[in-house]
C-alpha cells in the first residue's frame, strides 16, 4: 500500500538575527498507513519542528514532504490549509482552543471550514464520543485540562482525518486523564484506521506503538518496529 507520508531530505534551517539555525538535517522517512508511530528524543532536538512540516503547519526549508501523494512544498499556504482540513487531525500539548467559543463551538469550526451538514449535532455527536456532551456550552477557561484535551480531540477528529498528529498530548495531564485521552487515541486508530503520529517524552506511550522513531540534534537517532505492548 501506498505510504501516507514521506519525508525525503528535508531540512528545516530557522533564521534569527541574521543567523541560520540547523534544526533539522536530512530526515528521511516514510509512515505507512494505519500504522502507529511514537517519535522521542531530548527537549530541543527538533520533534515539534519535524511535526509541524509532516502536518503541514509549515513549511520545509529543503527536501520533501508528501501527505497522502501531496506534495505540500508546491503548494500556497491557503493550499496547504485545504490538504490539512481534508486529511489532518492535529493536537496540542497546551490544547489551543478558542479562548472565547464554547466547546461546542470550538468542535463546530473546521466542520465550518469545510462545508460540512448539520454542524451542531455532527459537532454534539463528536463531544458526546469525547464523554463531555454536558460541557458543551463550557467556555475553555471553565473545563479542566483534561476535558479541554478532549475538547481537542474531538476537533481533531471531526474531519476524520487520515492522520493524527499529536504533540506531547499528555504532557499537561495527569496519569489518570493522560490514560483516558491515549485510549480515545488509540481507538481512532483501531476503529478507523487513523495513521497515529505522536511526539512524546513518555517512553511508556512511545512503546504502546508499532514504531518509535528518535530524534537527535535534528537527526534521526535510530527507527525501530518494536512494540512491548
Ligand atoms: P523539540 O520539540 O524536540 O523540543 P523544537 O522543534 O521545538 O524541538 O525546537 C528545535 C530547535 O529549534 C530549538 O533549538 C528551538 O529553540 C528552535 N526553534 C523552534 N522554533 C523556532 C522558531 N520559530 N524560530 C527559531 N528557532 C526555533
């Protein structure tokens, strides 16, 4: 089958104060459909950054990035946008939602964006899969973080994205709420065949995948299938 992303000699060189900073050199990688993958590696060694231009978010300075036989680097910012909306789901360490639309409102955007029918009950629909049908009027700054997480995720999941980028999902959630939220994760996974990519420093998480791909200084450390879940 053909691979859902592939990251060929991409480089990401940021520039400030003049100065051009390496912050990733080279990566090459290909993820395969439906398929489950952790990426680790210290704070700063480029993980975000690698996520970013895999998901879209930005762009590469070198080498190519294909989402779904797209290749994103030919393609205009408002372009980009159309292949993220159709394909992508993305979440947050810090969850950002709207600060000033309710949950249900927050879950209703993309729906929006994309055209979509019926956007209130398919977006109710989303919150009530996501446990936090009685949230729905909530603003964020009235849910915990882990409902806020939620609220995330069922934004993320309202396009059925092919693929679901994650970015330290758990990072500000206890052990209890940060269980809850990798199971609604992996479920997306099991049950829709949603191609997981999830940046993490848990190394417990990292293992419950099918592949953990560690990153250093900007690098690829080692990528291996291993799983001891
Ligand atoms: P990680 O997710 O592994 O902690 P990041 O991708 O966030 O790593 O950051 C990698 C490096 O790139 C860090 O040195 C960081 O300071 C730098 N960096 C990240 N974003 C930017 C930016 N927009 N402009 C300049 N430097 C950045």
């Amino acid at each position: 089958m053909e691979n859902i992303l592939n990251i060929r000699n991409v480089s990401k060189i940021y520039q400030s104060a003049g100065q051009g900073l390496t912050v990733l050199d080279n990566i090459n990688f290909s993820i395969a459909p439906a398929s489950t993958v952790a990426i680790t590696g210290p704070s700063g060694s480029g993980k975000t950054t690698l996520l970013g231009l895999c998901a879209g978010l930005d762009r590469a300075s070198s080498g190519t990035v294909e989402l779904n036989g797209i290749a994103l680097e030919k393609l205009s910012e408002d372009e980009r946008a159309a292949v993220r909306n159709q394909y992508v789901g993305f979440i947050f360490q810090n969850f950002q939602l709207l600060p000033t639309l309710t949950a249900l409102e927050n879950v209703m955007v993309p729906l929006e964006l994309r055209g979509a029918k019926n956007i209130k009950s398919v977006a109710m629909e989303l919150l009530d899969k996501v446990g936090l049908a009685d949230r729905a009027q909530h603003y964020p700054v009235q849910l915990s973080g882990g409902e806020q997480q939620r609220v995330s995720l069922a934004r993320a999941f309202s396009n059925q994205p092919a693929i679901l980028f994650a970015d330290e999902p758990t990072g500000n959630l206890d052990a209890e709420t940060s269980e809850k939220i990798i199971r609604l994760i992996f479920d997306l996974n099991r049950d829709a065949g949603t191609t997981l990519v999830i940046v993490t420093h848990d190394l417990e998480l990292a293992a419950r995948t099918g592949r953990t791909i560690k990153i250093k200084g900007g690098a690829i450390f080692s990528d291996e299938n291993v799983s001891y879940a």
